[in-house]
C-alpha cells in the first residue's frame, strides 16, 4: 500500500478526534485529500504520509542534520534504557477500559521513541496501542513518516495541537518544550504525561570538550520540573542515569544531535569530532504527570471574556463545550452588561483555550484584562 493511502486510511479512522487548531472545529477528510474544517480552513494530507498543519514553515534549528544523528544515535542503542524505561510506564498504565492505548508525542522529531513504544506494546498482551507524532519541524516529520507507516505524522505546532479535547490516555513530551494548558487539553480525565528532562550529568563528557558553560543544566531541570509542578501533578519521577561506549565514528552525530553544540563554532566541534571520547553519560528525569482532577485543589483564578452572546439560550449551547474543558471549574454570563461578559472559573483552563472553545461555537469572544 502506498504511504498516501496508508495515511488516508489512518486519519480516517481517527478523523472524529481531529480538531482545527486554528478555530476548534471539528476536520473532516475531503476527496481530494484535504482536511477542512467548518470555517474552511484546510490541511493537505501529503503523498509521504503526513498532514502539515502550520500555515506558514516555520524557521527552526531542528533541522534534517540533526534529525540523521538523533535517528543514528537512537539506532546505535544510546537511547535504549531510556525507551525501556518509557515502554515500562506505559505497560503499567492503569487503563479503565480494554480499549486501545492512544498516544500523543509532542515533540516527537524524528518518530522513533514513539513507533518503537507503539510496536512494543503492540507485540505485548497487556493492551495494544496507537498513536500520533506532532513536531513543529517538517524535515522531522518527513523523516518520521518515511521511516514509520504505523502513526499519524503531523507538521504543527504543540501551542495548537490539533486534536479534539480528551483524546489520549498517554502524552510522550520527550526532550522537547512543553505547552501544559494544551496538554491537559488533549488528555483524557485519566491521561498521564511522560516528561523525560536532561539531568545535570547528561552528556557531561561532551559539554566539557565542547566548553559549555558549568552548571546551566543543573538550575534548568531544577526549574523545568517545578514549572510543571505549578501545572499538573507530578506523580512520579524517575532518575535514569548510565554510560555508553561511543565508537569513534558516532562521536560527530553525538554532536550534530544536541542543541549543546548550537552555540559551539564550528572550528570548535571539528575539533572535539576529532578526539575520542570513550564513553558518554546519559542522565534523564522521567517525570509522569496526571491529568488535573477536580480532587487535586489547584489555584483558582477568574477570567472574563466579552462576547456577542445574546440570550441565555445562547450561553446556554456553550455549556457542553466547557464541560469538556480540563480546568473550567464554573462560569456564569452577564448579559445585561453591554460587554455580554462571560465568566470563567479556572482551575488551569487558559484563556486562549476558552476563546478558541467559545469561537467554535459561533461567537465572539475575546478577554478583558483587568
Ligand atoms: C531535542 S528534539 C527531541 C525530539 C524527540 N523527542 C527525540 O527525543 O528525539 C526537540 C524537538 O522539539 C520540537 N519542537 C520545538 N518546539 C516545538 C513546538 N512549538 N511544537 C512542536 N514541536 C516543537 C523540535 O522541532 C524538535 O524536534
Ligand atoms: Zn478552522
């Protein structure tokens, strides 16, 4: 079968959990190969089997150079404990029901720690598995959709995943940014996310011949980690610390696959490319984090929106969307205020989401800043 029609096939079977990530509104695959949405804004399925959600390329420093050496290093087993331990935490996932596992990465690049996942649970008893990659790089997700046939690749950006609300039991956010509104968003209620970080010792062989700064990666996870503290539960979190012998022919991808080196000259990495380095510290946090629930107290704020509503009929049709909504606790409208205020209570729904939710529905809605 061909990579397009492989593709088709699959986002057809998924097309009800695809959402625009531009108004919310749900996608629907044309004849001609096109997701559209009701506002008519429009996806292409490309014929190397993956979907481009941005509208414009985006200018990024992940480029196919160092999607090869990511591919190369996961090849040659440097990642290997590091899968094994993110195989482990999704074989252990407590699943309510006997249905398929779904799983998001978000950051995905080049598509292997997610495909590999996928086949392994799928070769397991426990529960099988399926799952789409999302990366803001299209070399990455042309390599991904190249070399792996059995996922949904998409082009876009993790601010604007586009996915309906609750769709995954398992969101994979490995070495990658981290967009915590949009993840709680496309979690189920009783999703987990699977955070892998650099510990301090990541690499460390490489930073000192490359001459990085001491100490930087350090203060960053220290920060990173209490960053998603403030945003869902941390329910887990695991150190994955160990060395691997590196032949000298890898040492050149070793540096090609790191955003370390992006600040190094080039004269610099030819340099250290050409000295050995025997062995290389891996040293990750595995952090698993769970879906906000309404029985974890988490800060409330209110946010207020002025919108076009104009009967309670009207605010009453949006009440199935915010209850969909991770995070909204309660809302209210004022109709007789001239802004036709909407009212949110959120326990971690942002505004942007809100916006997005109640502009699907048809109206007007933008926020008041106090
Ligand atoms: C260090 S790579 C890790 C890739 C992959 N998870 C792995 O471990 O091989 C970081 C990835 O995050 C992606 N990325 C950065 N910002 C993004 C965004 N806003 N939306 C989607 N992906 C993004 C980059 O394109 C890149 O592929
Ligand atoms: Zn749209």
């Amino acid at each position: 079968m061909k990579k397009i029609e492989r593709a088709q096939k699959l986002i057809s079977r998924l097309s009800a959990q695809l959402s625009c990530p531009f108004c919310g509104s749900h996608l629907v695959l044309a004849p001609t190969l096109r997701l559209v949405c009701a506002h008519r804004h429009s996806f292409d399925l490309s014929r190397k089997g993956y979907v481009n959600f941005l509208y414009k390329p985006v200018n990024t420093r992940y480029g196919k150079s160092m999607m090869e050496a990511r591919s190369q290093m996961f090849r040659a087993g440097f990642f290997d404990p590091l899968l094994q331990e993110v195989e482990k935490q999704l074989l252990t996932y407590d699943k309510k029901d006997s249905s398929t596992l779904s799983i998001l990465d978000a950051g995905c690049g080049e598509g292997s720690f997610l495909a590999f996942a996928i086949r392994h649970l799928n070769n397991q008893e426990t529960y099988k598995a399926e799952g789409a990659g999302i990366d803001l790089s299209k070399e990455a997700i042309q390599m991904a959709a190249n070399a792996y046939s059995d996922v949904v690749w998409c082009v876009g950006d993790l601010a604007r995943i586009p996915f309906a609300p609750h769709q995954f039991d398992v969101l994979l956010n490995i070495l990658s940014p981290a967009n915590y509104t949009e993840f709680r968003r496309v979690l189920k209620k009783d999703g987990q996310l699977l955070k892998v970080i650099p510990g301090n010792r990541h690499l460390i062989e490489l930073r000192e011949a490359l001459g990085c700064p001491k100490g930087i990666q350090a203060v960053r996870s220290e920060e990173v980690i209490q960053h998603m503290k403030k945003h869902m539960p941390v329910m887990n979190s695991i150190r994955l610390t160990y060395q691997t012998r590196l032949p000298e022919h890898r040492l050149p991808y070793l540096i090609e696959m790191t955003p370390l080196s992006w600040k190094v000259p080039q004269q610099k990495k030819d340099e250290v490319a050409k000295n050995k380095l025997n062995r290389v510290t891996a040293d990750f946090h595995l952090l698993v984090g769970r879906q906000w629930s309404r029985s974890i107290s988490m800060k409330k704020e209110i946010l207020v929106f002025r919108t076009n509503l104009q009967s309670a009929e009207e605010a009453q049709t949006l009440q199935p969307l915010l209850a969909q909504l991770a995070g909204v606790y309660e809302w209210n409208t004022d109709l007789q205020d001239c802004d036709r205020i909407l009212r949110v209570v959120s326990s971690g729904a942002g505004s942007r989401d809100i916006i997005r939710l109640v502009r699907s529905a048809g109206f007007d809605c933008c926020e008041l800043e106090d």
